[in-house]
C-alpha cells in the first residue's frame, strides 16, 4: 500500500465514490499528493497513479499541464500574487515586489525558513479586489504590505503552534 492509501484512506475513498472510475479522480487525487508532499513529488506520482491505475507518465503530464499543482518543493505557504493588467493598474506589480523583497525571495523562490514561496500568476479572476494574492487556494483581497505582514504572522504563529503541539 502507498502512502497517500495509508493516511489518506477515507479521504481517497470519498473522492473515488464521486467519479464513474478511477481515472476521473485523478486531479481530485493530486490534490491530496500535493498536501501530503508539498508538491506534486515523484512519490506522489506513483501513489495517484497506483491508486487510479494509471500509468505514472499518464498521472505526470496531467499534474504538468495544470498551473495549481507544483513539480517542484514549494514552502508551506505558496503565495500566488495576480500581476495581470488590471491588478497591476492597481498596485500589484509594487505589492509582488515588495512582498519577494520583504521574504527575501526571488520570483519562484522560498523563504529562507521554508515558510512562503512567492510567484506571480496572470489572473485570480479577482480584478476588482486587487492586489490580491492566493495562498495555498485561498484568495487574501484589498492587499498592502502592511496586511500582509499580519498573513505572514499569522500563518507562522499557525505552524508555530502546530509544532509545540507536537
């Protein structure tokens, strides 16, 4: 048995009941290889893969053609700022820079502590909220720095807690 089978039972058995076969859980599936890893990892890969019987090149260029899953590590936190046209009439293209400047970070990059990897992507569908960013596909609106410090806290204090809890 793989791993996301051995922690993530129930969870893959709901999601299977959903779909009219396996293949079609796929992407459902990459989500929770993505959770358990960090990013869509070769790991990840196989176990989709055995869990869909699939071949794992299948699984591998689907996780490839679509922008939310990740084939490299990313942090924790993975920090999506819309830099697209209007967002950037709004102050995103300064927000974008700003944020990589206060982490430390270059575009793609992650944080020093392993905490956020900041990228910009073309559109949140969003415009009217800008600048906003997506974090772990959950979208934080009406940004600044000062806002996005208090994230940035937060979400460490976040980690923090879960680590004294162990």
């Amino acid at each position: 048995m793989n791993t996301l089978q051995e922690k993530y039972a129930d969870r893959i058995e709901t999601t299977l009941a959903k779909y009219p076969d396996k293949r079609s859980a796929v992407m459902a599936l990459l989500y929770i290889a993505q959770e358990e890893y960090g990013w869509v990892s070769p790991e990840g890969i196989q176990d989709v893969a055995e869990v869909c019987d699939m071949d794992p090149t299948q699984v591998k260029s689907i996780a490839g053609f679509y922008t939310m899953y990740s084939e490299r590590p990313k942090g924790r936190f993975w920090l999506q700022v819309c830099t697209d046209l209007p967002c950037a009439l709004k102050g995103a293209e300064k927000f974008h820079h700003d944020l990589k400047e206060y982490l430390g970070v270059d575009e793609g990059g992650t944080s020093e502590d392993g905490m956020f990897t900041v990228e910009h992507v073309m559109c949140l569908a969003a415009c009217d909220k800008a600048p906003l960013l997506q974090c772990n596909f959950h979208n934080y609106e009406h940004l600044d720095m000062e806002k996005m410090k208090v994230l940035l806290d937060q979400w460490r204090a976040e980690v923090n807690a879960q680590v004294n809890k162990s």
